[in-house]
C-alpha cells in the first residue's frame, strides 16, 4: 500500500514539475515572440509528452 502510495505522489510531483516548465515554456514563447506562441506551445508539449514518456520506457 504504501509503495503505491509514494509510486503515485513521485508520479504526481513529476508531472506538476512538468507543467510548471511547460507554462515557464510558454511565458517565455509569449514575451519573445508573439505572434509565434501557438508554434511554441506546441513545440513545448511535444516536448513536454517526451519527458513523460521517456522515463516509462
């Protein structure tokens, strides 16, 4: 039970500390270049699902 625990509290830091670097992604995207934020929002979650996938395999 508590291995469970901890497997989904890691499983869940790690993915908020994902979000956190997607939006500091796009806040930066946003400053810079405005008018390329939808590309850079997209590059970031591509970039984001890497990160999320990689440790999985």
């Amino acid at each position: 039970m508590t291995v469970k625990l901890r497997i989904s509290i890691f499983l869940i830091q790690n993915s908020w500390q994902i979000i956190y670097e997607l939006l500091f992604l796009i806040l930066i995207s946003i400053l810079a270049h405005p008018q390329l934020s939808a590309l850079t929002i997209l590059n970031s979650t591509s970039i984001s699902l890497l990160i999320i996938k990689a440790p999985l395999f």
